[in-house]
C-alpha cells in the first residue's frame, strides 16, 4: 500500500476519506479504497449512518481507481 505520512495525512481535504469527521481510512488510491473495505468493520465509535455514507464514498472512489467490489453493502463484509 501506497504510505500516507502524517503531514500528508493532515493535508488531505475531509471529503477524501471513507470517514471525514473522523479522518479515518482515506481513499486517495486504488491500495487505499482496497485496504478502508478489508478495515471497515474495524472502524469505532461510528453510527450506521456514518457507516452507510462512508459505503457510498468508498464505493465511489472504488470506480474512479478500477477498483472491483463484490459487496452490495457494508453489512456483507465478511459474510
């Protein structure tokens, strides 16, 4: 995966991560929109709503970098 610096991390807008309020798993690249799918669920003090907006943002950002996901939802992860 392609290494997001603290400086680089702090640089990003909000809207480039899965996460915005809480700058968690951005999805600057391909290996990053792979990497916030397998760590979703590992994702804390989140509701369902932030949950399914961070879906769409990721699901987006999967298109943009030909990235292929096979879950419809975030509540198929794992299953």
């Amino acid at each position: 995966m392609t290494k997001l610096t603290a400086e680089g991390r702090n640089a990003l807008d909000k809207s480039s991560f899965a996460f915005p309020e809480q700058k968690k798993e951005p999805l600057e690249n391909a290996s990053h929109v792979r990497n916030a799918v397998a760590r979703f669920n590992q994702v804390k003090d989140v509701s369902d709503g932030e949950r399914d907006a961070a879906w769409k943002r990721i699901k987006t950002a999967a298109k943009k970098h030909g990235v292929d996901i096979k879950e419809k939802s975030w509540r198929e992860i794992g299953k």
